[in-house]
C-alpha cells in the first residue's frame, strides 16, 4: 500500500514564500505517510491574473529548469516524489508552462504544456509530446491543466506504460457565466469530469492538484483529488487550501480494473483517425432502412 497526495494550494509571484509553502505542505504530507505528492501549477512564482487579457508585464518569473529553485525542492522533497508546475525558460526567450518530477536523487520526469488556451497562446510555446517515465513507485506521466480537456494526452501516456498520471492546473471558476456558488459552476463540473472520465477511460490512477483562492481577475477552484482506475473519486478537497490522501495498492487497483475490460489492449488504432466515406454511411443507412 502506497499513500498518495494531491494539493489545493494558493502560490504567488514571491518564489520565496512558494518554497516556504511547499516545504509545509510536503512535511504535512510527510506526517500523513504520503510517498507521491502533486502540487499546483505555478507552485513556483504563481499563475496569470488573468486568461482573457493577461497583462504581459506581470507575468510569472521565468525559471531555469535546473535553477535553484528547482534544485531547492528537490532537498525540501527528500524521500517523496513531488509534482510541481513553473514558467519554465526555454531555447531563446520561450516561455513554456512546465512541469517536473522529482525527489531527492534529482528529476524523474518532465512535460511542458501542449494544448495553450487561445486568450494566452501568444505567452507560451506549447510543448511537443507526451512521455512516461519510471519512479520509484511506478510508471506515471505529467499533464497541466488544458491538456486534460484532451483524451489523446492521458491515452498517450497510458499507452507509454503510465499507470498513474498527475496532472497539474491552474483552473479557474467560469470567465463568463459565474455562478452565484462555486459547487454551481459550469468549470468545477467540468473539471471534475475530465479527472473522472481520463482516470476511468485509461484505467490509471490519476492525481488532480489545482491551486485555490484569487489571483487578479482569476478565482482558482481547488478541488485536488485522488482518481481511482474506475473513475471513482477516493479522496478530494473542496475550494479552499487542503491535501487529498489516498492509500491504494498500486499494482492491486489498476490490475482489477484492467482484469475483465482492459481498455488499452481493446484498442483499434487502425480505425481512428479517418472518417467513413460519406457514400459507405450513405449505403449504410440505405441497407438498414431496408432490413427494417
């Protein structure tokens, strides 16, 4: 058995206070046993303040992806493995929404965001690709938040071997039609439905941290959870700041979910991608309206 930890927390352009806030947060999750913990995006120096009109000149410091922040985590980190999203410094003066796996002995794994919302594409280079990587407690892959709304990115990673996926947002309440309670809110429900569905459709174990409070015009949902193979929610936090814990048999959850309909090897590449010709339906319906 294996405990697991996924955190709603709120992080700030002052990278200083981020470091002291993931250093409490993963020894809260210390004390809990937890041996895989997924931060926010923006866990180091905050989010955006805003999606629509995001104002370039205040925008989240740019890290090196071996800087001394990072490398700073990795000795809060120690034995846990911890998930966590920055701005990362690419080639050039790219900016990239990243990020990184690691523990104390160093970087297990990285991603860089690929699907970039319209509003702050022109901020960010998308990434190109999605691979899984071994850790000390199994296969797993990295998302952040957009990327979720995708299947291709979690079914990717599932077909690379990742039997866990954290995926790491900064997900805010609706930019257009705000509910009067958040529980209302057309994004919560939909956040939760992507974690719901990419866990139950790629029968892994899935982490959902997602930073919370106000950022600007942003009011981030919370919401962390733990996802079991089947889509059932195992833990969870609600809006404000908390640790969702979950202790699971790794190999004993995904290996009874995947004992009678195994969706990976289900599968048929060999059908996806191209649509039917218009005359094959055509003739279909015909053939069918006949057999009636």
């Amino acid at each position: 058995m294996v405990r697991l930890a996924a955190a709603a927390a709120h992080f700030t352009r002052d990278v200083g206070f981020d470091l002291d806030r993931i250093k409490m947060i993963v020894s809260h999750a210390r004390d809990a046993g937890v041996a895989l913990l997924a931060l926010p995006d923006g866990a180091l120096g905050g989010y955006l303040t805003d999606l629509r009109h995001p104002d370039d000149e205040c925008l989240p410091p740019l890290l090196e992806p071996n800087g001394d922040e990072v490398r700073s985590v990795i000795d809060i980190a120690g034995e846990m493995v911890v998930c966590l999203g920055y701005s990362e410094l690419g080639s050039g003066s790219l900016r990239h929404d990243a990020a990184v796996c690691l523990s104390g002995d160093g970087i297990l794994g990285r991603h860089r965001k690929v699907h970039i919302p319209a509003g702050v594409a022109p901020l960010f280079a998308p990434g190109d690709g999605f691979a899984a990587f071994d850790t000390p407690l199994g296969r797993m892959g990295l998302l952040i938040d957009h990327d979720k709304t995708f299947p291709e990115a979690a079914r990717t990673l599932a077909v690379d071997g990742a039997e866990i996926i954290a995926c790491l947002s900064a997900w805010p309440t609706s930019l257009t039609h705000r509910a009067p309670r958040m529980a209302q809110d057309r994004q919560a429900r939909l956040f939760d439905l992507y974690d719901q569905a990419r866990a139950a459709e790629n029968q892994v174990v899935w982490l959902s941290a997602n930073q919370s409070g106000r950022h600007g015009a942003l009011h981030f949902l919370g919401r962390a959870k733990i996802v079991g193979p089947g889509g059932e929610i195992l833990a969870r936090t609600w809006s404000k700041g908390g640790l969702a814990v979950a202790e699971v048999d790794l190999p004993g959850i995904v290996g009874a979910a995947r004992s009678v309909l195994h969706h990976l090897t289900e599968r048929r590449p060999e059908t996806y991608g191209r649509p039917m010709t218009e005359s094959w339906c055509r003739r279909g319906r015909i053939s069918a309206t006949k057999e009636r």
